[in-house]
C-alpha cells in the first residue's frame, strides 16, 4: 500500500494531498528559498504531478526567477502566509512541497544539498548527501 501524505499551511487552511514517496528531496541554501522560508535554508521534497490527491483551501501566488534564472510560482496562504507548494521550470510535471509543513519526523532526508555559494558558514550536512555550488538539476 502506498503512503499518503497531507502538508498544511501554519493555520491549516491550505493544504495538499500527496500519494507516494518523493522523487527528491532537497536542502536548498539559495537566497530565494532563505527569504521564502525566513530561514538559512529551504527543505523542499518534489513529487510527480499525478500523485497530488488534491489541494485545498484558498493561496496566493507568487512567480520568481531563482538564482539559477529559471522561473517558478509559489503557492501561500493568504491568511497565515505559509508557503506550501510550488511549481519549478527546473523539475517539469513535479509539485515542491515545503517539508516542514508535512510535520512529519519520519519524512525521508534529502539526497542533496544545492547553492552552496549562498549556504551560510556555520551549517553542515552529512558527507552522504551531495552537494551542488548552483543548482543540482536543471
């Protein structure tokens, strides 16, 4: 049987549904994702389109170009302003999900850690994960 997974916003108004494992999951240390999340880093996992269930709730949308230049739009709660899920040029047919807002301690660690130029000196990663200056996959 296969896992499903729900990621919710702070407040719980948005949310998405989630079937499967993910096919990455990163530690991203690029400016974008530490302005996005208020944090050093973004945790994001991504998941083939088909094995979103559904999304609910209301979100506001914000479109960026990232460090790598490649565009993406970021789905937010307008109420708590979370962001949950987004949408990537550099992972066609994938869904990015903030792995924070799983709540899941069990959630699977990511394969990789990318920007690294950007990553602040002070933090680390296991010698397992690979490591990327600039963006892993494009």
């Amino acid at each position: 049987m296969s896992v499903e997974r729900k990621a919710t916003c702070s407040c719980g108004q948005l949310s998405i549904r989630v079937e499967g494992e993910p096919t990455m999951v990163t530690a991203c240390n690029c400016l974008a994702c530490q302005r996005r999340t208020g944090s050093v880093l973004g945790v994001s996992s991504y998941f083939r389109d088909e094995l979103v269930i559904e999304k609910t709730g209301n979100s506001t949308t914000y479109s960026r170009s990232g460090d790598s230049g490649l565009g993406g739009e970021a789905c937010f709660c307008p109420n708590c302003g979370s962001t949950v899920y987004w949408s990537a040029e550099f992972m066609k047919n994938h869904t990015g999900i903030a792995v924070g807002c799983f709540a899941d301690p069990d959630f699977p660690e990511p394969q990789v850690t990318v920007w690294n130029t950007s990553k602040h000196k002070w933090v680390s990663y296991p010698n397992a994960w690979a490591s990327s200056d600039t963006q892993y996959f494009k």
